[in-house]
C-alpha cells in the first residue's frame, strides 16, 4: 500500500465513524421525540376523556 492508500483510508475510516456517531445521535433523538409524542397523546386522550365526560353538562352556547 502507498502512503496516498493509507492517508485516503485513514481519512474513509475518520468519516466512517463521524458518521456513526451522527447517527447515534439522530437515532437517540428520535427515541427522544417518539417517547414525547407518545406522552403528548396521552394527555391528549386524557384530557379529550375528560371533556366529553363534561359535555353533557355543558349548556350550548347562544352562538351555537
């Protein structure tokens, strides 16, 4: 191998793991994100619940 073969493979290999690192990165993010939406539903569910189960008490508005 040439030291041109060793630098350009040295310099692959630098990239190769940049690039993993990014993306553990994205992939921890993402975790992240899901783990919120998926909490964000769930209060979504809970508070919608409790909305229908005040509907029957609600009078209509004089708008409606």
């Amino acid at each position: 191998m040439t030291t041109e073969n060793i630098a350009r493979l040295n310099e692959l290999e630098l990239l190769f793991m940049q690039q993993s690192q990014q993306i553990e990165e994205l992939s921890s993010e993402v975790a992240l994100c899901h783990r919120r939406i998926d909490e964000l539903e769930r209060a979504n569910s809970t508070l919608h619940a409790m909305i229908q189960g005040l509907a029957p008490e609600m009078e209509e508005s004089p708008d409606e």
